[in-house]
C-alpha cells in the first residue's frame, strides 16, 4: 500500500472540481433549495471527504480507525445513492413543464429525459463499484481502486453543471450556451482525471477503470436517448410527480 502513501492528497482533486462545479447552483441559492437538495449536496460532500480521510487511515498505521470508518461510510454512501435517484423527479418535472412551455429555456425535455436514464446508469456503475470494493475488502489493492474508480462514475452532474455555468458567463446568458458543448467538455475532463488516476496506479487495464470511461461517454447520447417515446413512457409511469 505504499504507492497509495499520498493518494489523500490526490483525492482533493475530484473533491474540489465537485465543489467548484455545484457552487453556483447551490450556494447562490442556499435558503431557496428544496431539502431533498440539501440532503444529497451534504452526503455527496460527506464521501468524497471520506475517500480523502480514509487512505489516510489506511496508509499511516491507522487500519482499525479505517475499517470503524469504513462501515460509517458505507452509510453514507447508500443515502449518496438514494437521495441521487429522488432528486430525478426534479428533471422529469422540469421535463413536463418545458413541454408546455418550450420558450421558457434553451433545454429539451428530450434532453432531460436523456439525463434522467444517464443518470441511472452513472449511479448503477456507482453501485456496482461499492459492491466490488465491498466484495474486495480483504484484497487492499482491489479494494482501493474500486473506491477510486467509482468516484468518478458520478461526477458528471457536478461538472456539467460548473462548465455550463462558465460558459453561460462567458457568453451571457444561459440560453447562448449549446448544451452539447459543456457536456462534451465535462465528460472529457473527467475521463481524463480517471485515466490519469488509473495510469499513476497502474491500473489502466482494470475493469473500474473501463467502466468509468464506458458509463461517461454514455452522457453523449442524452438527446438521443431522451428521443425514444419508449424511454419517455417508461420514466413518466414511473418517476410521478405534482
């Protein structure tokens, strides 16, 4: 485990882009968001300063404080996972209302559809990383790069959301700004992150490594995916909304 000596360190960095992408979607708006919002920011916040404080533990003679830890975490990760799939009903309601009023925003209800279903799929492949680094426990190697890996699974909400933000400055206005573009640049940077993480571990022909790139180059198809009158009927029957 020396190799993961300093990994806290590195992990400020998939820490910090999160903060700095939701900080204007959240803060600005603090005493106005719902508390669903509230929920799901501060336990996302929670894991990702649990993946920083953790390989500490792990790497400087702390390994009982880290496995108490641990099982806190696994806590905190499971309300990470559920509060992310309630917070859905808020795109399949902003959906329904862009559909009666189209003019009312540069988004699709196509697209956001097509987030909805991106969505799902970045938090099973999220899932499915806990599970491993669950299974993988006593395999330290495993387990690490699992935790790892997964985190970046779920970090494209954040980012497209701070490089939209950024453009919509730079352009002046929101609706100025191709959805297409902050997204292809969001889901670019996090790749990289990930491949640049996996080569500094040597893990670049781990499956958590392909997984990752697989799940985020699935946030190009938003528009096509969101298209299907088949995926729209499925979402509305079962995400309800008032």
């Amino acid at each position: 485990m020396q190799k993961y000596k300093t990994l806290h360190l590195w992990m400020l960095i998939p820490f910090f882009i999160m903060q700095i992408g939701i900080f204007p979607f959240y803060w600005p708006t603090f005493s106005r968001e719902f508390w669903g919002v509230h929920v799901h920011y501060w336990l996302a916040s929670a894991w990702y300063l649990f993946l920083i404080i953790q390989p500490y533990y792990a790497t400087h003679g702390k390994l009982d404080r880290h496995r108490t830890n641990g099982i806190i975490g696994f806590f905190i990760v499971g309300g990470v996972v559920f509060s992310a799939i309630v917070m859905l009903m808020g795109d399949m309601q902003n959906a329904g209302l862009i559909e009666q009023n189209p003019e009312q925003s540069n988004l699709t209800p196509e697209f956001l559809y097509g987030v909805v279903v991106i969505e799902l799929i970045l938090v099973a492949a999220f899932i499915y990383s806990i599970i491993q680094a669950i299974l993988k426990r006593k395999d330290l190697e495993e387990h690490a790069w699992w935790l790892i890996a997964g985190i970046f699974y779920i970090m494209m909400p954040a980012v497209g959301r701070g490089f939209f933000f950024v453009m919509a400055v730079l352009k002046g206005g929101l609706f100025e700004v191709p959805l297409y573009v902050p997204n292809t640049i969001a889901t670019g940077v996090i790749i990289v992150l990930l491949l640049f993480f996996a080569w500094k571990y040597k893990k670049l022909r781990h499956p958590a490594t392909w997984i990752g790139v697989v799940v985020n180059l699935t946030t190009f198809f938003h528009e096509q995916i969101g298209s299907s009158e088949a995926v729209q009927g499925f979402l509305k029957s079962m995400i309800q909304y008032r």
